[in-house]
C-alpha cells in the first residue's frame, strides 16, 4: 500500500514532566532528549526554577544538574502551573516535604479540578494544606515540614495521586505505598526503577523504600501515544494510503485507545520495538479501516481517559456505535469532556447521547458540518480536528491554538498526511 506520510509525534507529556522532577532531584548531571516542549510541560519547568532548580530552555538536547533530594529552596512568588495538573499535583508532593510553604495557582480552568485528592494523603504524611476558594482548587499552600510514611487506598485509579505520593516519600525519605481501583499510568514507578530506587509493584499497588540520593537520567524521550493517537485516527479512518508513525510509548497503561481501535478492526501494524527507560517504544503503521461497534470495558478506561473524546469523534466519523460508561473522571479535566464533546458532536451533525458518566455515539451522518466550540481545551479541538480532516467534513474549530498544551505542530502533522499521496 502506498504510504501516505511518516509522523514523529511529540515527546511523551507524562514522561517529560517527570524527567523534569527526577533531574532536579538528582545528585549530578542529567542528560535529556527529546522531551516536549509544550505548555504544560514548560509550567513544570518554570515551577521548577521558581525553587532553585537549573532548568535550562526546553530543546532537543539538553542537560540538568540536580539539586539533590533536599536541594529545592522556598520560593520567592507563587508557582504557576498554568493549565497542566501534572505540574500542580506532582510537585505538591516534592514540596510538601520541604520545610517551606508554597503556593499554587493556575489558569481559570485548572484553578477549577480537583486538588483535595492529592491534600488529603498528604496531610495524612503530615503536611497541611491552605484552599483559598473553600476546600478544593486553586489557588493552594502546601505547607511542608517532616512527612511520615503512609499506605493509602486511593479507591480510584490516578497515577497523579499516585505519583504525588511517591514522590514525596521519595524527598521526605519514607516508606509509602499507594494501593489503586484500578492499576493508572506507571511512568513514576518505571522511571524510579530504572534509576535504581527500590519501588515495588504489583497489580494494584506500588510501594517505595528511602534512598539517600537519586542517580541523574539519561534519557530520550518516547513519542506520546496520546499525540499519536490523533494520527492513528486520522489512519484509520482516510480512505487510502497508510501512515507510518515512528518511536511510540507502548507502556501497557498508555495503549488503551491503540488496542481499542485494533479490537474495533482497525489496521495497526507494530513494528521496530525496543525498550528505553523500561518502557516499550514501537513505530505503527496505520492502515484505512472497516471499524465495528463497541462498548468500553470498564478496566480499560484508565488507559484511555486522555482519549475517549477522540474515540467519541471516530465511531461518529466511522458510522458506528460507540457505548462509554464509568468514565465521570471526564468531568473534572481541561474542560468537562462529556459535555464538550457531546454538544460538539451535536453541533456537527452526530447522533449521540449523553450519559452521567459516559455517552453513546450512534451511526449517523456520512458528512458532518457545522462550529467546534473547545472551551480551550487540546484534545477537544485535536479530536474534531481529524474530523475536519476527512473527505467532504465541513468542520470549523473556533480556538485551533489551545493545542500548543500538549501538540504545538498538531496542525502541521495532520495536513502533512492528509495532503501525501
């Protein structure tokens, strides 16, 4: 089959906060490539130098050196974390185990999600939290000082909480374990084990032991699969040609869309696998497809929360039935993403329903035209994108720039394989 593009999507988000946070408490220097140079991503970077850490301006290449796990100094202004809830909730864990207090704040989206999961097995290690808009959001002071060390059930499915949690037994040098629902993304856990921190895992659990100092990185940053999974879409869904997508993170709690698609019928060749930083790393090829109905297990959802408004988008595109349930978490992101992307769908002309905690997409129009609005949100405006994208769709979106969150040459990409024959 002719190929109709090659895509080297962007660095992988999850993984590039971290490497952020680990560099910064590492003792020496470390060694970073490929890490995404987005919005998010640069939050975290300039939370991190607001407390001491030498972050250099995001590139391709580059290096930090660490501070050590003690090394962060009180802040002189509030640490604004903008729109990423990565930034906001890691390193609330890392300061709750300074002895200084830092305040949080953010745009008017993420000053609205949820932060009283993360302060309450904080507070609960001894750290004291101050909400100044009542018991939840931002603006928010940790207060720091000496933590304890902690089990807890998080009776949910959050690698942010979880990963908050590890690491401030990491700064604080305590013993903690963090039991899940549901087993969430495990970068923290692979990333710490790769640098030879004793952390422990099973199914639904993950436990870590104090270290005196953590070794620096060297690391090249995986594509992310939540980026590629907008190029996937588009794969399947074109009517020819296939779309080569180069050096995809394949970690088993990121690939819940790719194996949806794949279950769905779609033509997802996996090739040229290796492993870097314990994570799998793949090249897809992605082929036009004949998708089938579906209902979402409920164990995959965390896999694919990022993605389940894309999926939304495909089944309206391909014509099929799509069933979501148990996916509330939605609610309380970038925007509420049931809502948004069902009152979009509607707009365009799909035929959906909207559930509590899910929707249901049914077939519908061959073409779907009409305005997209994203309420700011990245993955709103990608989704309708790969809808605008194909064949005689007559889609507009009203803000295409609030993709630079997590995919700053999204638009680039897409018109690279919807223009190749």
């Amino acid at each position: 089959m002719k190929e109709r593009g090659v895509v080297r999507v962007p660095g992988d988000k999850s993984i590039s906060h971290r490497a952020l946070i680990l560099a910064s408490l590492a003792t020496g220097e470390s060694q970073i490539e490929g890490i995404l140079d987005a919005a998010d991503v640069r939050s975290t970077a300039g939370v991190l130098r607001a407390l001491g850490a030498p972050i250099p301006d995001l590139s391709s290449d580059f290096s930090v050196t660490g501070l050590g796990l003690h090394g962060l100094k009180s802040p002189d202004n509030t640490l604004d974390a903008g729109n990423s809830g990565t930034t906001v909730r890691l390193m609330a864990g890392v300061v709750a185990a300074c002895r200084f207090s830092s305040r949080f704040e953010g745009d008017a989206s993420l000053s609205r999600r949820p932060m009283k999961r993360i302060a309450e097995p904080l507070r609960e290690m001894g750290a004291q939290f101050t909400f100044e808009n009542g018991e939840d959001g931002l603006p928010m002071i940790v207060h720091g000082g000496n933590l304890s060390g902690i089990a807890w059930n998080t009776r949910a499915s959050s690698g942010q909480t979880k990963s908050c949690i590890l690491l401030a037994g990491l700064v604080a040098g305590v013993h903690v374990t963090v039991i899940e629902s549901r087993k969430s993304r495990d970068h923290t856990e692979r990333m710490l084990i790769s640098l030879g921190v004793p952390v422990s895992v099973d199914d639904l659990s993950a436990s870590l032991l104090p270290v005196e100092s953590l070794s620096p990185l060297e690391l090249t940053v995986p594509g992310d699969p939540s980026s590629a999974a907008y190029i996937i879409a588009f794969g399947v869904l074109q009517t020819e040609g296939e779309v080569r997508i180069l050096d995809v993170c394949m970690n088993p709690t990121r690939i819940g869309f790719i194996q949806t698609i794949m279950d769905m019928g779609g033509d997802i060749e996996i090739t040229d696998r290796k492993a870097i930083a314990g994570d799998e790393v793949a090249t897809l090829v992605v082929r036009p497809s004949m998708l089938h109905e579906t209902k979402i297990d409920v164990d995959r959802i965390p896999s694919m929360i990022d993605e389940l408004p894309l999926l939304a988008c495909v089944a309206a595109g391909a014509r099929v039935r799509l069933e979501v349930r148990e996916a509330a978490e939605l609610r309380v992101k970038e925007s509420d993403r049931i809502s948004t992307v069902v009152s979009n769908l509607k707009r365009v002309g799909a035929d959906v329903e909207e559930l509590p905690d899910g929707f249901v997409v049914k077939p519908g129009n061959s073409v779907l035209a009409g305005d997209v609005i994203t309420e700011g949100d990245h993955r709103i405006a990608m989704s309708f994108g790969v809808l605008a994208a194909l064949g005689k769709n007559s889609i507009n979106i009203d803000d295409r720039d609030c993709v630079a969150v997590s995919y700053p040459r999204f638009w680039a990409d897409l018109e690279s394989i919807r223009l190749t024959r």
